[in-house]
C-alpha cells in the first residue's frame, strides 16, 4: 500500500501547465496536470488505454473528438484512448486535473514535463 498527498504533486508554472506522476505501476499511471490561466494541454491521444480525469480545482474545457466538454471542480470525464483530447483553462483560477491512465501506451506518458 502506498499514500500520497496530492498537494504534493500540485506544481504551478507561468511558463506552461506541469505534469507530475503520482504513481506508476506496471501499464498503470496516476499523474496531476497542473494549469494557470489560459494554459492548455494540445490535442493528442492516448492509443491502447483508457483516459479517466476528475477536476480536483478550477475550471475548463476538454475538446474530446472534436466536442467541447466544461469541468469543474468535482467533475469526471472519461475517453477512450482512440479518442483525441485536448484541454484549456477558461477560468481564472489555477486548475489541477487527476489523470488516471490504465495501460501506458508507451514510456513518453509517464515522464514528468
């Protein structure tokens, strides 16, 4: 069993959004995805896995195959990795998005940024 703090994880940059690896397990990984205002993840996908993120704080929008999704704090979107995403922080407050990959298509996806 192992315990982590997310506050931890929650790492702000001016220059661009930050991702931190919470865990990695085996074709497993949590990690956070920290943005400022008006930072934004690019589109991409996330081939042979399943995508699951929960809004820990702030708000945006996910383009998800082309459709635009808002969250907010306490909200779950999940797609599969054959989907492209893409995200942006349309608020005016920091966000932090937990991401739970479950099979790492490949090691780029469980590096530190």
């Amino acid at each position: 069993m192992e315990k982590r703090s997310l506050q931890d994880y929650q790492e702000f940059s001016e220059e661009r959004f930050t991702k931190r690896i919470v865990f990695k397990k085996g074709d497993s990984t949590v990690f956070l995805l920290n943005f400022m205002p008006g930072q934004e993840l690019p589109a991409h996908k996330h081939p042979g896995t399943e995508v699951y993120i929960l809004t820990l704080q702030g708000e945006g929008t996910f383009t998800i195959g082309g459709a635009e999704v808002k969250a907010s704090a306490n909200e779950a979107v999940h797609c599969a990795g054959s989907e492209e995403l893409a995200y942006k922080n349309t608020g005016n407050d920091p966000v932090t998005l937990y991401v739970a990959l479950n099979k790492i298509p490949d090691e780029r996806y469980a590096q530190n940024l």
